[in-house]
C-alpha cells in the first residue's frame, strides 16, 4: 500500500523587474530586479490520486499574479511583495493553507545623476523566504548569498588532528577568503513592524564589519562571529544559518625559478573546497515552524 505524503506546487521562477519613476530621493528611478518562486499546498490531494484540476490554481495564474502585484505595489521591500504575495494567494484560492514564496533580488547601482543610468551591482544577491499559513500565519526568512570577502592575513589553521592521509601543512599566516550565504529568521511578532531594507542594510554591514574585524584559527570561528554579530544587528531576528565555502587560496612554489614567495604570489583554487554551514541562535528562539521549509 501506498499513500499521498506532502506535496506542494507552484511557477519558479518568474523574472520581474519593477521600474518605479521619480521614486528616488533625487528624483531618479528606481529598480527592483527579482526572480519570483511561489509554491502551494493544501487540500490537493485530488489532483494526484484521480487528476481532477478543480482545486488547482494554474501556476500560470500565479505567474500573472507576480506582474500585476509588482504594478500594483511599487518598488517596495522583496519581504513586503512576498508577504502580500502569500496573503494573496491564502485568502483567495480556499483550498490553499499554506503559499511559500521565495525572492532572490539583484542590485543596480545608479551611474552619475541622470536618474535612469544604472550598472548591475554583482557583489551579492539578497534573498528573501516568506511562508503564509492560514493558521500559523506569516514567518519570514531574509538573506544574503553570493557576498565575497577575503582577508589577506590575520587568519591561522593549525592544532588539527594527523592521520596516513594528512599532506596540509600547519600556517600561521593565511588568506581567508569565503562566499558568505546567509540568513536570518525573525521572530514571528516582529513581522508587521519590521523595516525590511534597514534590517537588511544592518545585516549586510554587521557581516562585512565581522569579518574584517575578526582575527581567526578556523573558517567555523568566523561562521560562529557572524552570526552572532547578525542577531545583534538586526532586530527581531532570532535564528542565522551561515553556509561558508572556504575559498583556498595555495602559495605558488616559485624557488624553481630563483624566486621567494614571501606569501605574495597564490593559486586561486577552484575546487574541492571546504564548506562550513552552522546556526546560531538566540537563547530565547522560538520553534521556527515553517520559517525555514
């Protein structure tokens, strides 16, 4: 025998950029650039079991629905269109309990005065995870992924264990270089009163002013600084998961050729590579629910 287990559907996805005229402080435009996820669930057991479509909103639909939002609402915060987002499809379509909506959003830096010049801003993408259920209600989940920092000394990695299979040597004196992904829950009463890009201007400074500013022995001692440097920054948060690619940078051998490397010259490496992922989280953390799902 077999049974039905959970299941959800919905258009990934959808590319959407959001010009708002004469919105900046300066009169300039503004851009909001976003690749919309949305995702149902709910009573849709039918459409598995016997292929009947009537409770199955067309993910179509819900693409549409992403386009006439983003007109309706302006250049708002990526957590404020989730929100709405969800709320939308919830209330709407009565067999759907539960909308998880994902947005990743793309940075365009404005070039000189003219107010409709921009350049593509590629040092981070800022993500956004919302999930409305119509019984436990909203909970938000805001990130960044893609930020890549390195510091060219201050960081050592030796006292680890040996066995046949060890050839890394002990340093005193490395490059630390990692692609920080990261994200922050917030606790369920700080929803309706949160400033999205404030929280998310704090966030972005807290890990860049961290990672400068932390002398250390290993790549999970600056997952552990970051976050908890986050959930100081940023209020109403609770919860930071960090996933931390150690980007390996090797001393280049140049004594072939007559020359000392004194730790100037290095190979970027590619791959493999570490990867450290941690949480840190308040003492006080509530149970996340499905802010994470």
């Amino acid at each position: 025998m077999v049974q039905l287990g959970a299941n959800r559907y919905g258009k990934a996805e959808v590319r959407v950029v959001r010009v708002a005229r004469g919105a900046a402080a300066d009169g300039g435009d503004v851009i909001r650039d976003w690749n919309v996820s949305t995702s149902l669930s709910g009573d849709l057991a039918d459409t598995h079991l016997t292929g009947d479509n009537a409770k199955v909103l067309p993910t179509d639909s819900q693409k549409n629905k992403v386009y006439a939002l983003a007109k309706e609402l302006g250049a708002v915060e990526p957590e404020d269109f989730a929100l709405s987002l969800g709320t939308f499809f919830v209330s709407s379509q009565e067999p759907i309990t539960r909308a998880r909506i994902s947005v990743e959003e793309y940075g365009w830096t404005p070039i000189g005065a003219t107010g409709y010049s921009f350049a593509r801003a590629g040092d981070l993408v800022r993500t956004t995870t919302v999930v409305v259920d119509s019984v436990l209600g909203p909970s938000v989940v805001s990130g960044i992924r893609d930020l890549v920092v390195l510091n060219t000394t201050r960081s050592e990695f030796w006292g680890y264990p040996k066995d046949p299979y060890t050839t890394l040597p002990e340093t005193k004196d490395r490059i630390l270089a990692t692609s920080v992904n990261a994200s922050w829950r917030f606790r369920p009463a700080a929803v309706g009163s949160a400033d999205w890009a404030a929280t998310f201007a704090a966030a972005r400074s807290a890990i860049l002013e961290t990672f400068a500013g932390t002398y250390t022995y290993s790549l999970q001692q600056m997952l552990y600084a970051i976050g908890s440097a986050l959930l100081t920054a940023v209020p109403g948060s609770c919860e930071a998961r960090l996933s931390l690619p150690n980007k390996h940078h090797y001393i280049v051998d140049l004594a072939p050729f007559g020359l000392e490397n004194d730790r100037e010259v290095y190979l970027a490496g590619d791959r493999p590579y570490g990867l450290i992922e941690g949480t840190v989280l308040a003492d006080d953390a509530p149970d996340p629910g499905l802010a994470w799902t």
